[in-house]
C-alpha cells in the first residue's frame, strides 16, 4: 500500500503540532498548512514594538514544522477572510471572533488544497469540549459537513470521541492509537508533549488570533463605526496593532506611538494621514484618521504634547503635517491629565 | 540556472515569507533568489521556511532598515 497523506492545519499552537506528530507516529505523509488572515498574532506586532526586539522572535507555525520535520505552506488568506469576518453564518464569539465560520472556511481551503495535491484526508489539532465555539461535540459536526470534508477529516487528539472517519475505517490509521481528550484540561496535550520530547512550544493565552482580543475588537467596530461601513484593508488591520487610539471627536481618531519601534511603524503612514511630531521634546509620531478642521488639528497638537516629555512644560513645539507634505508649526500647551476623557480611549 | 530578487520591503511576517514561498514556485533547481526585506523578522523566518522545505540559504544580511536574504532553490516544487 502506498503512504497515505495528511494535510495538517498548523496553527502554531501545541495541539496541532501534536495532532501532526500523532499521525507520523502511524506513518502518514504529512505536509502543514498555515492560513495568514491579517489578524494573526504571528509576526506582526513583534516587528513594530521595539520592546520586544530583545525576545527571540520566531513564527511559530514554522517553528513547529521544522520540529516535526515537514514541509509547510502559508496561504495569503486576507482578501477571501473578508467575507467571513463581515458575514459570518454561525455568528461570533464573545468578541469580533467567527470562530465557526473561520474553522469550515479553513478547513473547506485545506479540503481544496488536498484535493490539487494528490492529499487523502486533512487532520486539525482540534479538542472537543476545548473552545466555547468552534470545538464543541455539537459544532464538531458542522465543521466536517460544511467544509465539505465531511469523513476525510480527522482530529486525532479527541477522535476516539467522534464517530469514525475515513482514515480510520480503510485502515490507514490506526483508532487504538488516537487520542480522547476533552475538555479545557491542557494536561493530557502537556503529557503527551513531554512524550514527544517538545519543549518551547508556544503557548498563547487567547485563541490564535486579535479578533478573540477584546481592546482589538473594540478599535475595530470603532474603525467601522466612524467610517459608516465595514471595508477594510491590511493597513486598517495594522494600525489597530499599533499605538494609543484616541477618539477626541466622532470625525477623527488619534493614534499614538508608544515607544520609538511603532514611532517608526507610524511614519511610514505619513503619505496616508495627517501627522504630528513633536519638536521642542522628544515624543511620539501621532497619526490623525478623519477629518480635522483647524481647531481639531490643535487638539490634536495639545494631545500629541500630553504623551511627550514636554507634558509639563508651558508650551511645546508640534509640527503638524498634511499628507502632501505640507507643515505648520503649532506652539501648544500639553492637554492636561483630566482634560483627555476616558471614553476617548478606544 | 538565474538570479532573481524579490522587494519584499514595507511588508509584516510571514508575508514576506508568503512572497518567497510563491516567488520559488515559479522558479527551478539551481536557480537563486535574493529576498530584501524591511520586517527584521524575515531574517528568521524566511531561513526556517527555505529549511524546511528543502532549500539552501546562501546568506543573510542585515544593514539596519532592510534584511537581504540568499536562497538557493534545490528541491523540486
Ligand atoms: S481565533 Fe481567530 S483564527 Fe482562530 S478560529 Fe477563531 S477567528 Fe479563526
């Protein structure tokens, strides 16, 4: 019999780099697959803040393919993901998270995938019980049907808990030596990682992407809402990545750098927003997302001299910036502490 | 067996990997591609990519903004 193939959805995370070894173990051909929506937490944020620039930086998905020894292929996903964040069937999660929809979507490409590449069946590191979602024993069901996988998708951490699938009844793996796990007890994942000999895998605290992250969810409804629609593009989903982000007034948004790493990020956008620098003291590069009348562009100023470290002195010196390059200079006093609302914070 | 280069420059991980990995599929054994990339995170990312899927780093280099990466392609697609 020839080798079967599997194609594995690598996430990053522990449970599919154990699914994928779980089925090398049985003598399956495996090959991962990583989809890139824009909101991954992969990379990214990383690269901006400078704070960060001391860890060591590595993408997960490809850290944990070259443990296992296999190839992997990252799928530019950011265009097609639009419609599933925009108009998702099954709803989202307890923030802008379509989790449901985002695994079929998945694990439907995977399915395509598999089928150009001469690929049996398509494995996910899945848990039944684990997510409040995606992985429960009821929406399990769902993902194999609407994907269009149907019995050629196979979770060998918790298979022993679902009905058998394709792989499983020709014989191409072995039930007996699948997994049970439920639940969100991470033990048995932790035990059977220590049997694998993994170490430094990463653990992530939330799910595998910004929109199960509340603060990021709430910036990107304010995005839509001040914008009147729900377009948006790569670099919408980047400068929610980046910066304070004050919304003094219903027409324009601040965005803040914190520190020189995203200081520099900003400045790439300088084409594309009104910007503001500080120039007496050293401070942060703001961008200026909206309209702005005259009046707007000095509170913007004032704001702008508050996170400087001219914040105490009585004036500070703010070149603001139009995207075509044109500059005035603005003497400011630094808005006070109290002045700067707390529902002004996105 | 030619020389190619891919600006990957103003671009967040793993797109430029993404770019590399579609950019080899056009290309044949022997055939060598330059990747320049603004995100110092390439400079990981990209050599764990062309590792694991068989291919050769010829070298990497830093100069501060940008990241310059070296591939010699030798697996087949
Ligand atoms: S956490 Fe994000 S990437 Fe993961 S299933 Fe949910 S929506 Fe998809």
């Amino acid at each position: 019999m020839s080798q079967r193939k599997a194609v594995a959805l690598i996430s990053g995370g522990l449970d599919s780099l154990l699914a994928a070894r779980v089925m090398l173990e049985q003598g399956i051909h495996v090959e991962g697959i990583n989809f890139f929506t824009g909101f991954c937490v992969e990379g990214h944020t990383h690269a901006i803040r400078k704070k960060d620039k001391d860890k060591p930086k590595r993408n997960n998905a490809l850290w944990s393919a070259e443990q296992l020894g296999i190839k992997l292929h990252i799928i530019d996903i950011v265009e097609e993901y639009k419609d599933v964040l925009l108009n998702p069937k099954h709803g989202y999660g307890a923030n802008m998270n379509p989790c449901l929809d985002c695994k079929i979507f998945m694990v439907n490409k995977a399915r395509q995938w598999a089928e150009e590449n001469g690929f049996d069946f398509i494995i996910t590191g899945e848990v039944v019980g684990q997510r409040p979602m995606s992985q429960r024993k009821d929406t399990m069901p769902v993902v194999s049907r609407e994907s269009g996988a149907d019995d050629r998708l196979l979770r060998p951490l918790c298979a022993k808990n679902l009905p058998e699938t394709l792989p499983e009844k020709a014989g191409w793996v072995d039930r007996d030596r699948l997994y049970d796990f439920s639940g969100r007890n991470r033990k048995p994942q932790m035990a059977l990682a220590a049997q694998f000999g993994f170490e430094d895998y990463a653990k992530p605290a939330g799910g595998c992407c910004f929109l199960t992250d509340e603060n990021y969810s709430a910036k990107l409804v304010d995005l839509w809402d001040a914008r009147g629609n729900r377009e948006y593009e790569m670099d919408d989903i980047m400068l929610l990545k980046v910066g304070r982000h004050i919304r003094p007034a219903p027409h324009f948004k601040l965005i803040i750098g914190r520190e020189d790493g995203e200081n520099k990020f900003l400045q790439g956008y300088r084409n594309n927003y009104i910007s503001f620098k500080t120039l007496s003291h050293p401070g942060p590069l703001t961008l200026l997302d909206g309209v702005a009348s005259d009046e707007d562009l000095q509170l913007a100023a004032q704001i702008t001299a508050r996170f400087s470290q001219g914040k105490n002195a009585d004036t500070v010196t703010i070149e603001a910036r139009r995207t075509n390059g044109e500059t005035v200079t603005l003497e400011v006093k630094p808005m006070s502490p109290g002045s700067i609302q707390p529902e002004w914070y996105v | 067996m030619a020389h190619y280069e891919l600006d990957a420059r103003r671009m967040f991980c793993p797109m430029p990997v993404i770019r590399t990995q579609d950019k080899i599929s056009e290309l044949a054994v022997g055939d060598t591609l330059e990747v320049v990339s603004t995100d110092p995170g390439a400079l990981n990312d990209i050599p764990a990519w062309s590792r694991i899927n068989g291919h050769k780093i010829l070298a990497t280099r830093d100069a501060g903004d940008e990241v310059f990466v070296t591939i010699e392609i030798c697996a087949e697609q």
